[in-house]
C-alpha cells in the first residue's frame, strides 16, 4: 500500500508498537467489515488501488458468477501444498459467505457485503505421521468490486489489533500473540504484490493443545485478495509453515495475474503473470 495505503499502515505499526506490540487479526476465513465499524472510521482514506499487475479492465469480473468462476480456477489443488496434503471436510467454504471478526472477538461467518462479488475458501489438512500432528491449511481468494475496497479490507488490520489481542476462531480453537508486518509493493522484497501482510501467532486447540504456530498470509492485486494459512501442531515449527504456504501462495498470485493482465504484444517476450522484482520506492 503507498500513498494513503502507506500512510495507514505506518499508522498501523506506529500504534502496535505504541500500545500493544503487536498487531492482530486472524481467523481462516477473509477479513470483513468489523461489526458495529467502518473502515473509514479505522484508517485514513485515499488509497492508492495498484502498481503491480497490468490489469485489463476487460478481464476483470463484473458479476458474482464470473467473479465465482475465476475464484474458482486460481483457488489451490491440495497438490499444491505437497503431496502429502488432502482435502479436508468440509472441503469449501460456503461462497455467499465470509469470516467476519465480531464485537466479541469470535469469528463468524455472514453474508457477503456488497463490495465484495466472491469470496471463497478452501480446507487441507497435512495428515498426522512421523511423530507430527495434522496440520491445517486453507486457501482464500476475493474479488472485491473495487482496488481500493479490497486495501480496505487490509487496512482493517488496525481496528482488529485495537480490539482484540486475542481471537476465536471457532469454539475451542483460539489465536493468541498476534502480530502483524504489511509490505507496500517496493519494500522488503514484495515485488509481486500491491500490498503484503504476514501474521504470526499461537494457535491453541482442546484436540490439538498447544500453542503451535499460526501464520496468515495475504497479498492484494487490485481488487483482488490472495491468502494462505496454517495452524500448527505437535512437530511443526513456524519455518514448516512457512514453507507449506510458499508454493500454494505463489502459484496463485501467479493464476490471478495471468487471468487479468492485458496480453504481452507478440514479440516481446514477456510472460503475463510473470512476478518480477520490484525496485524498493519505486512507486513513491
């Protein structure tokens, strides 16, 4: 995020450090609206909507069909986390449905919002063996109507750390010690997302215990939200995690933007899709 994006997550940090170390937000679902808030009311306004993708408007989703479609065809294969990883039960998500962080810091599912045209999740699980407990995975992507309705539902970073240092995800699983890092396209590395945001945290369950390792990751391409998790078990470091989710998380950033970017004129060599470094400031 640059530009008003920049801005608030600079706001982000600075208020972490400031009041709790650390920033939350969470669940295995996409981010929504926080109840009884607007995203305006939590960050600063003016985003600035994409830098990293050459999006042909006339490959972008208009309708909720097309936009299911299209979640649909860069949402992961269980392959994609190894060849270890199966579906788990229920596979996917309810589509008309998203994950919302509520007044009481539950996680629950309600009805899309209007900016959002699709949002779905996918369910794996790495079986138990070897001496390590199962571990869960999921795959979510949105397509918001909008570039700047999908920074929104990353900046609502800030008002979720401020309201719930510690989260449920569903009865007897919770998160705790969350803290979140964002990336603007151009810095730490990130030259293949507009904006990036890593969380970390403890993950604790009655049939697993703990706390394990939990970490969420999610990237925006314009309109579009790509994210991967996972939540530990007995014999899983946060460095396993992390290398469950590169793959799957890779490839589809790299599914979305071949399916929305204008095609490269014949010649010239240059792969849509293609996830080129970008030079830090680059966008300032």
């Amino acid at each position: 995020m640059l530009g008003g994006s920049a801005a608030r997550l600079g706001c982000a940090v600075a208020v972490c450090g400031a009041l709790l170390a650390g920033c939350t937000s969470g669940g295995d679902g996409p981010r929504g609206p926080a109840a009884g808030t607007t995203a305006q009311s939590a960050v600063s306004p003016s985003p600035s909507p994409t830098g990293v993708a050459d999006i042909d408007p006339a490959k972008l989703p208009t309708t909720a069909a097309q936009a299911a479609a299209l979640v649909r065809d860069v949402l992961a294969q269980p392959s994609a986390f190894g060849p270890d990883a199966v579906r788990s039960s229920p596979y996917e998500s309810d589509p008309r449905r998203w994950a919302v962080l509520g007044d009481d810091c539950v996680w629950e599912q309600r009805a899309l919002p209007k900016d959002v045209l699709a949002s779905l999740t996918r369910h794996y699980e790495i079986p138990a063996s070897g001496g390590r407990g199962p571990l869960a995975l999921s795959a979510v992507v949105t397509v918001h109507r909008t570039a700047e309705q999908a920074d929104q539902e990353n900046a609502e970073v800030l008002e979720e750390m401020l309201r719930c240092p510690s989260q449920l995800l569903r009865s007897a699983e919770v998160l705790t010690d969350l803290t979140d890092v964002p990336n603007t396209l151009g810095d730490f590395g990130n030259g293949y997302a507009d904006d990036t945001l890593t969380e970390t945290g403890a993950y604790t369950s009655d049939r697993l215990g703990g706390p394990h390792p939990y970490v969420w990751e999610q990237t925006r391409i314009g309109p579009f939200t790509v994210a991967v998790s996972a939540k530990g078990a007995k014999g899983w470091s946060k460095t396993d995690l992390f290398d469950r989710l590169r793959d799957p998380h890779t490839r589809m950033r790299t599914g979305l933007r071949r399916a929305i970017e204008r095609d490269a004129p014949a010649g010239t060599g240059a792969p849509s899709g293609s996830e080129s470094p970008v030079t830090k400031g680059s966008r300032r």
